[in-house]
C-alpha cells in the first residue's frame, strides 16, 4: 500500500516526506485555505518536495470550466493529478483529461456504484470516504472491500483504490489487508503508526542495558563521527 499524506502544510509534508514513507499528496481547497497562501503557490512547493501524485482539487461543478481548471492546475507540475468530483460533470471532465494524459482524482465516492462509473471514466484514483461513511451509520471499510473486489474482477479496470477521510489506525490497517492500493492520511495518524508502548520499553531497556556498559560505537577519541565512519572488509 502506498501513504499519501492528505495536508497543504509545507512543514509536515517536508518533515514526513524525509522519512521516504510518503508516496504523494492529496490536497482540496479547505486544506489549502488553512494555510493562509497563495493557491498555486502552495501547489507548487508540495510538488518540489514530493515526486510521487499530488492532487490538486478543481473549484467548478460544470464540465467546461472543470476542464478549463484542470488543463491550468496540470501546467503546475508534472506530478499533478486533477481532482474533480463524483457527478456527471466530474465524470465528463474526468474522461476528457484522461483522455488527455492528466491523471484524475475522482473524489467523493461513496459506493461501489459510483466506482464503477470512475473506473469507466478513465479514472487513475478513486477516493472512497470510509470515516465520513462510518460518520452516518454505514460501513466506511465495507465499501473499499466491494471496490477492491469489483476491480480485481475486470483487468481492464486501471483505477486504484485510494481511501479517503481516514479516521484511525484501523482503517488503514484494514484496507491494506483487503487489497487497497492508497490510502490518504492526516499527517497525525501517519506518526500514529509509528508508536506502540513496547516498542518504547524495548527501547528503554535496550539503552539502560547499553549505558551499563560504558562503551561507544564512535570512538570519540578517534574523532570518528557517524558521517566518515567506514564500514569493516569482510574477508574473501
């Protein structure tokens, strides 16, 4: 499964993508609002800092000027995917920039019907919402596994699943065992999922046990560093 990073903050998205476990990014107008910058701008330096898909969402809801947007959003970078949404006009737009050689983003998914008429329309993502779906009652993670299933089924079908509005460790773990392609996460649950209460008392130990020794892997003496240490030859 591959991580986008689902912020417009330049800060965690630098600070995330240095540890090479972001993938992409996907941004929409209110995230980019957040930031209190210039729309393009904010684009620009999101695509600089990662070289996987960022997608960049489409204000308009008729077909004409989503086209006109989109063509203008795709001049930013040759990383951009164009995100429209999930209606007949997002479709038309969404078929025509593929057509085009412009990677979509067809967001606001919320069945597998919708996917299906993504997939048909050239889609190269299609953003099912699990927690917005868990949010009304239903069952955000049954969906992506009906996606996952009905894609598998039509070789034909390019379109990834890339989970949206990711709540909780859960989801992510959960779609990954079903066989989703992306899923798209808030810079907090990424970091979430570094942590467990063992891990940090395995550490603890592991340290204790070390200072109890007294020694040092770099030699402070030698003015050895962890730049220019060289690794020992091995024997032939």
């Amino acid at each position: 499964m591959r991580f986008f990073i689902d912020t417009a903050d330049i800060a965690e998205i630098r600070d995330l993508a240095a540890t090479g476990l972001v993938d992409g990014v996907t941004t929409n107008p209110s995230l980019v609002a957040k930031t209190g910058r210039d729309f393009m701008e904010v684009l620009e330096e999101i695509c600089a800092i990662v070289p996987g898909p960022v997608s960049a969402e489409v204000a308009a809801t008729d077909t004409e000027t989503m086209l006109a947007e989109g063509r203008r959003l795709a001049r930013v970078a040759e990383n951009i995917a164009i995100k429209v949404p999930l209606t007949p006009d997002g479709l038309k737009a969404c078929r025509a920039l593929s057509d085009e050689g412009t990677p979509v983003n067809v967001t606001l998914c919320f069945s597998a019907a919708q996917a299906i008429l993504a997939a048909k329309a050239g889609a190269r993502f299609v953003s099912p919402f699990v927690g917005r779906l868990d949010d009304i009652g239903a069952d955000g993670l049954a969906l992506i596994g009906e996606i996952v299933e009905i894609y598998a089924a039509y070789p034909d079908f390019t379109t990834e699943v890339l989970v949206a509005s990711v709540r909780n460790l859960g989801h992510v773990v959960e779609s990954a065992k079903m066989g989703a392609h992306v899923a798209t996460i808030p810079p907090g649950i990424l970091r979430a999922m570094f942590k467990h209460p063992l891990t940090d008392k395995g550490l603890a130990a592991f340290l204790a046990d070390w200072a109890k020794t007294g020694q040092s892997i770099l030699d402070p003496m030698k003015g050895e560093s962890a730049h220019d240490a060289k690794p020992a030859r091995r024997s032939a």
